[in-house]
C-alpha cells in the first residue's frame, strides 16, 4: 500500500494528537534571532540624507562619498547625519550603486530638539558633534538672548561645548553680549561680513562642529566663508527683519583645515521639552552636590517657584559666584518657559 493510502485502515476513534502532523505556515515558522556578524564591515560617517538614502563619507574621508540605504535588520532605527555606522555591500562609490548601512555605533553626543514645548517627541538633529556653534547677528535681525539661551540648554544637555558667534559686528557692537554671557565661561567668536572669519576656522579645525541659528543672521554666509565649494545659497533678510529659509537639510561639509561642519536648516521653533533640569545643572559642577540635596521635583529655579532649592547654598559658602548661579537659573527658566518674554525672543 502506498504511504498516502496507509492510514486508510485505521481505526479513527483511536488516533490521538501524536497521530497528527501539521505543517507550519510561513508566519509560524520559528525564526532564529541571529544576525549577520558582517565582518568585512566598513566604516562611515552620515554626511547627509535625502528621502530615505543616507550619503556617508569612508572612514570620514571626503574624498570617499557612498550612498547608502539602512539594512532591513535595522528596522526603522533612526540615522542621522554625524552618525558612525558600518556598511557592506558595494562601497566603491560609483554612480547608481547602493551600500548598505548595517549597524549604527553608539553616540558620544546629540543635539536634540522638539517642535515645541509641549511636543514629547523629540527629534536629533546632529549626532556626534563635539561643539555647537550658536550663530547670532548683532543687528539686522537683532540679537535674541531668549535663543541663545535654549540653545546652550541643548548643548549642555546633548554633551556639545557651545560657542557663541557673533556676526554683523561691523554695524552693531557686541559688547552687550559678551557682558551678558561672560560668567558661562564659553567661547565667544566675534565677525563681520567685510572680513574672513579666521578666528572661526581656527575653532573648527579637526572638529565636527554643528551651526545653528535663525535664518538671516549669516550663517550661509559663514558656510559659504569656511567651505568655498559649499555652494550653499545665501538668505536675503527681509524688511521686516525675518530671513527667508536657505537650509532644507542638515547637511556634513569637509573643512579645508580639517574636520567638517554640519549646516542644519534655519531654526523657527526651539522646544525643549525632552530636557530636564538637572540635564543643564549636570554642566556646572560646582551646583551638582547640591542639586542632590535639592526637594524631590525641584525646578532649580529657587524662591518663590523652589523655595527649598539648596544652590543658593553653594553661594554662600563662597563656592560659586551669584552671577553664575544667576546665569544658570536664567537657563533654567528658558527650559521651563517661565519667561514669557524671554521665550518670544527664543521661538518664531
């Protein structure tokens, strides 16, 4: 009897489980949990995005560009340009080849934003960035301290040294500014559109240093100074003072000195509600001890919204200045948006 008929004498009434056999469908099939090692793995660094193709740059070499799409094991794990990520595949580079993107390294820094602060979701703009360079013009548009000050909040809490840099300082003095922030012990980088911005590219040498700024305040100027190739279309700030968008992406571009510069769009909304207060304490040390004495929710901000803060403390016994404990709460109150002026002048 053939194996197909062999069952046909049996008695029904006595077959039990272990007389049936099921074959799996597809989507109950057992699958393994291993992933590929991918040995011969490249290294890369993100230099840009477009539409789901990431352009990465060899080893960091910009003479080395391949383009890029994320493996499926990676799922929708997010990439971003300053990411250090390995790829396979075909990394020669040569026009309509695609490599790709395999595992993305863990980062040593993030500068993160959300879109406003009530958004929970917040979005990382630049991975791995060692500075920050806060981009302001002294007029024309005028300076906004409210912006300044989120910005530093983002640096401080994403692991980025900031740098402040003022342009435009041919038709206001900068002064003003430097007094305001002198006690934050932060780099502070005067220029001016008739002259090159060396002191700048000094700074940014063997860096990956990421600009942020509000659109007119020169910072395609500054790109187009640093990078000549950059062929990055410069704003034209209008009469009523608010620059039209040039950036659309941030984007990675090799300094001739060495390093790169990411250019990240024209900033309108700078929320933070992804930070909390002890992210931007964590950046002075000498409040820190204290912090952790602090009530149980404490805002930092001291008497009457923290009537049990323990900073003012460190002042006292000599530890700190008042004009730094003064700078850091001003930081403070930008995060929690307790200034409504001051959060005017930091969001469009």
């Amino acid at each position: 009897m053939s194996p197909r008929g062999a069952g046909r004498g049996k008695d029904w009434s006595k077959l039990d489980e272990s007389d049936v056999r099921v074959r799996p469908g597809r989507g109950t099939r057992p699958r393994t949990k291993r992933r590929p090692e991918h040995a011969d793995a490249v290294t890369a660094m993100v230099v840009g995005k477009d539409r789901g193709r990431w352009t990465c740059s060899l080893e960091g070499d910009p003479e080395q560009i391949v383009v890029a799409m994320r493996a499926r094991e990676l799922g929708r794990t997010p990439v971003v340009v300053g990411d250090s990520v390995d790829l396979v595949g075909d990394t020669s580079g040569k026009p309509d080849t695609l490599a790709r993107i395999v595992r993305v390294a863990d980062r040593t820094s993030v500068l993160r934003r959300t879109a406003d602060d009530t958004d929970p979701f917040e979005r990382v703009v630049v991975a791995n960035a060692s500075q920050l360079l806060i981009v302001v013009a002294l007029a024309d548009p005028p300076p906004r301290t409210g912006f300044i000050d989120r910005a530093l909040v983002a640096a401080y809490a994403g692991g980025l040294e900031p740098v402040l840099c003022l342009t435009k300082s041919d038709l206001a003095a900068p002064d003003e500014i430097i007094t305001a922030y002198a006690e934050l012990a932060m780099p502070i980088l005067v220029t001016r559109q008739d002259k090159e911005p060396d002191d700048v590219a000094e700074r940014l040498r063997d860096q990956v240093t990421a600009l942020i700024g509000h659109s007119g305040v020169g910072k395609s100027t500054l790109v187009n100074k640093l990078v000549p190739d950059a062929d990055r279309e410069t704003g034209v700030v209008s009469a009523v003072g608010k620059g039209r968008h040039t950036s659309v992406t941030a984007v990675a571009l090799p300094l001739p000195t060495g390093g790169w510069v990411v250019d990240t769009p024209g900033i309108r909304s700078f929320g933070l509600a992804h930070i909390e207060p002890d992210d931007i304490v964590a950046a002075f040390p000498e409040f820190v001890e204290a912090a952790e004495e602090c009530p149980s929710g404490c805002g930092h901000l001291g008497t009457p919204e923290d009537p049990g803060c323990m900073l003012d403390t460190v002042v006292a016994d000599g530890s700190a200045t008042t004009g730094r404990l003064d700078s850091l709460r001003r930081l403070l109150s930008s995060r929690a948006g307790l200034d409504e002026s001051q959060r005017e002048q930091g969001v469009e």
